[in-house]
C-alpha cells in the first residue's frame, strides 16, 4: 500500500510519496517539491537528508548495528579476509572459491605501478602529509592507465588497479619518505601480508610476517570497509557524478577523508592522547576542555553523527587492541590513558546527554602503532580499508538507471540587485 507525506501551506496541500527501505527505514521522497510548491528544503550538513537509495551497507545509530550487504561486520571482523569482503561490498555477495582466486590473481596482476611514478613520490618535500601524496597520486593513475574503449572493461580493470595500485603506492610513499628502496609486492603473500612486507621488509633485517598483525591489519581493514554515505563516500558520489573517472573520484574521496572531523581522526585521537600523557597524564583536564564551549577541543574518536550508542566498530576495535597487544607483549601507556578518558567520559553527564560515545577511531591508532605504522599514515590506513567502499558506492551510482549530477540549491541571502558604481564614484 503507497504511503504518503501531506504537506500544507498558505491552504495549499500536497502529497508526497513515503519510501520505506528494507529494514523499515522511512524517507519523504521530495523530488517534486520544487515543481509542486517553489520551494527547496534545507538541511546544513544534510543530517536529515537522503542523498540515494542503496542496498550495500546498513547501520542502526540508535541500536549499534553495521551490516555489509547484510552480513553483521562483528561476523566478518571474525570470519572474513579483507579481500573476500572486497568482493562482498563490490558484488554484493560472498564469492565461492574459483571466484575468490581469480579475484586474488586480478589483484595480483594489478599490484605494480608504472617505474615512473617513483620520480613523483621523490619529487615531494620530505614532510609532506601522506594523504596529501595519496589523493594527488591516485589522481595522477589515470595519467598512466588512460580509459579503455570497452566501458565493462574499463570499469573493472579500474576497480582492480585501484584496490591493488593504492595498497602498493601507499608503501612506496613510506620507503621513499624514509630514503629506502622500495619493495615489490610479492605473489605468495595475501594482500594484508603484502602491504606489510612492502612497508617493513628490508635488505638488512626481513620482516617477519607475524600472524597477531596481519590479524589485526585485516581487521582493521574490514571494520572500516564501508560506512554508507559518509562525508568522503558522499565526495566520491557526487564527484562521480560529473562522469569524471573513478580515479579522480577517488582521489576527492581521500582529501575529505584528511580532515580531523572524519577519517583525519585517528591521527588526532594519538596526538590529542600522547598530549596527555606529556600534561602528566590528567585525563580529567582533558575531559573538560571537550565540554568548554569557549574551546574549539573536541575529544577527538568520540561522538558520530550516526552512532548515538557505542559505535560497533569500536568495540571490536578496543577488543583487537587488547589481544594485538597482549600477544605482542606491548606496554603501551596510550592504551591505559585512553581507557581511562573512556570510562571518565562515559560517566559524565555532558557525555551521557550528547550522546557521545567512542567512534571507530578511538582506539584503532593504538592498534596500528602496535603493527608499526608511522602516526602520519593512520589515515591513509582508514583509506586504503575504505577504498572498497567509496568503489562499490561509485559503481552502484553509474549502474542506476536514474543517475544524474548532484547539485544541491541554496537559499540566498546576500545583497539586493544594485547598479554597478564606477571606481571614481565609490
Ligand atoms: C568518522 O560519518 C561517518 O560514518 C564517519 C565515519 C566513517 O566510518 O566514515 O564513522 C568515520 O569520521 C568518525 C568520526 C571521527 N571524528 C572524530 O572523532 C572527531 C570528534 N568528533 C566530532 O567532532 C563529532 O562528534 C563528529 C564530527 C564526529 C560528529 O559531529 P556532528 O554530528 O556534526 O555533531 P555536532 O558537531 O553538531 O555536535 C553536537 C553536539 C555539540 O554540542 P552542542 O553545541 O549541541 O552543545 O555534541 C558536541 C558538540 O559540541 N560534540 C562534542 C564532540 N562531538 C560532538 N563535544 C566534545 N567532544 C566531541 N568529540
């Protein structure tokens, strides 16, 4: 039975369809309000907005619930590879075994970049932020793998270079930034064992693949896959929108990533920690900096726009933390001061009436400083995991038969029309 919205102004009345998704989720479908009524509806920061119908991920922010494609994430953090979980997000369901090889011998294949993207990495100042490198050089892919004639082709071959092409360049950026030689994907390792090996094996001391890490670098991966149409998911979209390629659609995706709101966080929540533990230690002044008003602070890895319980992902991500460390017999005191702002901010009454919980950044930094990552990669860490994600959303916008260019209307509010005043006369 069709539903609708009525809505009534001046004595006007108009209806408009009601949409109810798979889990009974409800949207007032207002892609004729304009035409009907002249007006627009405004939402700054599209809170109360649906930008899309998709069927690849799906949270609960009151309940705490993450599914991909419909399978529990707490089930694939356990159960799944991070490349069978690429696959799932992609193609929207588990592959059977000949799928899963032929998918790991695609990537393979696509694992090496163009000798020539070495002279880009070298060309850039020795500080400069990884994900400054990361969204520039995925851009710059397309320079070196121009579009095919055939569109399916295209689009898969695309889809594969970037999932392989980006964990490889990823390590490159670390080895060159370091003054290193870079390593070489290799076709024995899986794909959580090859970005390891390509970021710390060396000709003087080969790096030994450790079970717990590679563990915990697919877990990692898996937890932040997909997230539906967060900020940088939502960049990807509406730049590919504009029909430009995937890289570029990729590479926009990835700067707003960078930001300390979104996936920025989890290289802030590492530094906002270490400050504390430089301060002495005292979580409390911390706590009461976030509640100030007056003070920009925010406690970085906590509070989601979604999420209003405990973000699923952080669970599971507090859990690794605690069996990554205990099995690599790693005393980090970062761990014990985030615990500690954890239970002092779950207990505060500013807290409680926010809303405000630990997010998958939270704890996820001190898991990838056990595995080694340099703090300044963190959120290229975030990117790589959400990689499959931003592809699979791209790929479900151009396969939808009503797809067209986002562009959002505004209300207005600057000057009234007036005569241009010559130079002299002002
Ligand atoms: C990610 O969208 C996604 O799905 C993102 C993500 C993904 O997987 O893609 O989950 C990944 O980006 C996680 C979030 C990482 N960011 C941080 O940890 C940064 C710290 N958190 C915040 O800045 C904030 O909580 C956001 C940005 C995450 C969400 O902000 P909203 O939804 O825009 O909420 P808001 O800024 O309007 O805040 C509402 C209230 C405000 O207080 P009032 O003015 O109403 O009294 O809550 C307060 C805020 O001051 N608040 C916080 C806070 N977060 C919100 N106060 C202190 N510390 C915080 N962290």
């Amino acid at each position: 039975m069709d539903e609708y919205a009525t809505l009534t102004y001046n004595g006007k009345e108009i209806l408009l369809p009601v949409i109810t998704g798979s889990e009974g989720e409800k949207a007032i479908d207002i892609s004729s309000l304009r035409a009907e009524t002249g007006f627009i509806t405004l939402d700054p920061g599209y809170a109360n907005t649906g930008s899309c119908l998709s069927a690849i991920t799906f949270m609960d922010g009151e309940k705490g619930i993450l599914r991909y494609r419909g399978i529990p994430v707490e089930q694939l953090a356990e159960h799944s590879s991070f490349k069978e979980t690429v696959y799932l997000l992609i193609n929207g369901r588990l592959p059977n075994r000949n799928e899963l090889t032929r998918f790991s011998v695609m990537l393979n294949d696509n694992s090496l970049v163009h000798t020539d993207l070495k002279t880009f990495f070298q060309n850039y100042p020795r500080g400069a932020h990884p994900m400054g490198i990361l969204s520039s050089m995925v851009n710059a892919l397309r320079s070196f793998y121009p579009a095919l004639d055939s569109h399916e082709e295209e689009i898969n071959i695309t889809m594969t270079r970037l999932l392989s092409k980006v964990r490889t360049m990823a390590a490159m950026s670390y080895k060159i930034s370091r003054g290193h030689e870079i390593v070489f994907p290799r076709p024995d390792l899986t794909y959580c064992e090859n970005f390891l090996n390509m970021m710390f094996d060396s000709p003087v001391k080969p790096y030994e693949i450790k079970r717990e890490t590679v563990n915990a670098l697919r877990g990692f991966w898996i937890l932040h896959a997909d997230h539906e149409q967060n900020c940088s998911t939502s960049a990807v979209r509406m730049v590919g929108s504009a029909r430009v390629n995937l890289y570029a659609a990729i590479s926009s995706g990835i700067a707003a990533l960078w930001g300390p709101l979104h996936g920025g966080a989890n290289q802030a929540v590492i530094e906002m920690l270490t400050a504390i533990q430089k301060d002495g230690g005292n979580c409390q002044k911390t706590v009461q900096r976030a509640k100030d008003r007056n003070d920009p602070f925010r406690l970085m890895g906590f509070g989601h726009r979604v999420y209003k319980t405990y973000d699923p992902r952080a669970k599971i991500m507090k859990k690794m933390c605690d069996n990554l460390l205990e099995s690599m017999q790693i005393d980090d005191p970062l761990l014990n001061i985030a615990r500690e702002l954890e239970e002092i901010a779950l207990r505060d009454q500013y807290f409680i009436d926010h809303n405000l919980y630990p997010n998958v950044d939270f704890y996820s930094g001190i898991v990838l400083r056990a595995i080694g990552i340099p703090t300044n990669m963190f959120t290229v860490m975030f990117a790589l995991g959400r990689l499959p994600g931003w592809i699979a959303q791209w790929k479900e916008s151009i396969d939808d038969p009503h797809w067209k260019i986002a562009r959002p209307r505004q209300i207005y509010t600057g000057n009234l029309c007036y005569d241009y005043i010559p130079i002299h006369a002002r």
